[in-house]
C-alpha cells in the first residue's frame, strides 16, 4: 500500500490516527494525530512519544499477536486533563516489514468521565447526607428502647432531635426530586407569561414571618407596572424564596434585605429584567464563589447543616434559570454583604 493511500485513510479518521509497523516506529499520523502526540513522530520510536505503560504494552502486544487490543491515554492540553480510549487494530500488509502494522485510534472519552465522576460524587454525597440523620435517629431509638425507656424528659428531648432529623432528611429527599423535575424540564423554555412583581410581592409576603423573628427588614424596589416575562411561575417562586431565605437566614440578625427589579438590562442584547437580591449580612469568601451552585457545596458547611441547609438550593436555582435561558452572577465579599442577580429574558 503507497503512502499516499495510507495517509489519505488516516485523514478520514475523525479522530487522532497513527501507524506503527513491525519495526515499531510511526511511520504515518494524521493532522488530529500530529496534534495530540507532537511533532515530526512519523520515523521516531513509538516508547519515546507514548511513554505511559498500559499504552505502550498493548502496542508491543498487539504487534506480536496481532489481537485488537484497547487502552488508556491520559494526556494535558495545557487547561485540562483529556481522557482518551484508545483502540487497536493490526492492519496486514501496511509497513517498510511484511507482516503489517497497528492502527492505533485516540477518542476522547473526557465528557463521559467527567459525567461518571460526577455520577459517582453524587452518589456519595446524598449517601454521606442521609447516612448523618439515619445514624443518629438509630443512635436514640436503640436508647429509647434501654436506658431512657422510663425517663421522661430524655424521652421528650430525643424525640424532638428525631423529630428535627426526620425533617433534615424530608427536605433532602423533597429537593431531590426538585432538582430531578427541573433537570427534566430543563430543555423546554416556558412559554406562560406572568407578572414578576405580583410574584415576588407574593414571595416576599410569605416569608415576612421569618424575617420578622430574626429582626430582619424585607423590602422591594420595583416599578408600579406589570413586568411581564415567559415564566414558569410555581419555578420562578421557587428561586427567589430560596435567594431571599438564604439572605434572611445566612445574614445574621438585624440586617437588610433588598430586592431591586429593573427592567431591559444592559447586559443582554435582548429585552430582560434584572433582579437582584441584596443583603448586608457577614458575606462570602470569594473563594467559594465559582463553587455555589454546586449541588452539596456549601461555603460554611456547619452553619448551613444547623440551619437546615440541604446544599442544593443553589443547584436547584441555577437548572431554573437556565431554563428561563436567564443568568445568575454572584458578587460577595467578607463583611461587604451579598448580592444575588437574576437576568430573566422578557
């Protein structure tokens, strides 16, 4: 076969190619190839550019039994780890040596990596969260049963610790399924109109209780007139109950709320509101900025676990926003404060 078949069958390979004949020396790659591997290997020793071991034993073995063969490659593009699969196939009568060569192809399988990692984190974390209240609610129904079977204000305290773990675990369970339903509907923008004012009018009117036994003032600056946006409206209640929530129970005590509505943003080309939900409270770290939206990230993992804090409210708030195709931006700093904004396309 001339070089020229051979590198015109490596050009239509979509994906990284070379060839590596019996002398065990490249001897063609495609452009994908040349790419990943280097330049100028066409010639060189296949061991001195894929020096890891699983890739260059299954060369070495495919070679002399002639067996397709599959393996891993880990390589850097300089931001990233890639994850490549690679896979083997010996080719006959390709090479400078009767007895052919080895098609060596590299697809990368970063993305599905990346989405079984997170598969597996998942796993782990709603087992580590479920795992804390199963264990203590055990804990006090095996002390009920011995030591505390006749006493009855330890009876009446650890019913009430049960009772506050039972609900720790209800509200982990009911968001759960929030961010279940939301993932599921994420792809489908709502086409229902509704009036953002009344809405966090309503919002705001419901969590007055709260705001008043923590000492905190709640207020809305918004225009008089309806505000109308593509909303799903049970959804669009759902973030900003969380957002002020957060302010009212994360901002300590004595502190102020805001939310501000204005209409046609600036930072989008088409017409949209800015929301925005404004407190004075303790702030964040900007170092756990990046991460808030992370389903079980918290910035302060034990008062968040005190407040009955499930760590994927955010997550859940951001899958919504992205199906209302609007923006969340975080901006926060110690003791400056926290400043939530909700960009709803109109």
């Amino acid at each position: 076969m001339s070089q020229e078949l051979i590198d015109g069958l490596l050009a239509a390979i979509p994906m990284p190619a070379v060839l590596v004949d019996q002398t065990e020396r490249f001897i063609a790659a495609n452009v994908e190839g040349i790419t990943l591997l280097g330049p100028q290997i066409v010639g060189r020793h296949f061991a001195t550019i894929l020096r890891q071991p699983g890739v260059t034993t299954a060369i070495e073995t495919c070679l002399l039994d002639r067996q397709p063969r599959t393996a891993r490659h880990l390589s850097n593009d300089g931001a990233q780890d890639t994850t490549f699969e690679v896979t083997l196939r010996y080719v006959s009568g390709v090479g400078a040596v009767k007895g052919g060569a080895v098609l060596v192809c590299f697809a990368d399988i970063t993305d599905r990596e990346t989405v079984g990692q997170m598969r597996r984190d998942f796993v782990a974390n709603v087992s580590h969260e479920l795992r804390t209240p199963l264990t203590a609610l055990m804990g006090f129904i095996e002390t009920l049963r011995g030591a505390a079977r006749d006493d009855p204000n330890a009876r009446d305290r650890f019913l009430g610790i049960m009772e506050g773990e039972a609900s720790r675990m209800n509200r982990l369970v009911g968001d759960l399924l929030s961010l279940n339903r939301v993932e599921s509907e994420e792809r489908v923008r709502p086409k229902e109109r509704i009036d953002l004012v009344e809405h966090l009018k309503s919002t705001i009117k419901s969590l007055e209780p709260l705001a008043a036994s923590g000492g905190t003032s709640l207020t809305l600056e918004a225009p008089d007139t309806p505000v109308d946006i593509p909303a799903d409206a049970d959804q669009i209640q759902q973030v900003f109950t969380n957002l002020i929530e957060n302010g009212l129970k994360y901002g300590g005590e004595n502190v102020s709320v805001t939310l501000t509505v204005l209409e046609r943003d600036p930072a989008l080309r088409c017409p949209a509101v800015r929301v925005q939900v404004i407190d004075d409270g303790p702030g964040i770290n900007p170092v756990h900025l990046p991460r808030l939206t992370e389903r079980f990230y918290r910035a302060d993992n034990h008062r968040s676990r005190e407040l009955g804090g499930t760590g994927l409210g955010l997550a859940i708030v951001k899958h919504i926003i992205n199906r209302h195709r609007g923006r969340l931006r975080v901006e926060s700093d110690l003791g400056k404060g926290a400043t939530f904004t909700v960009i709803l396309p109109q």
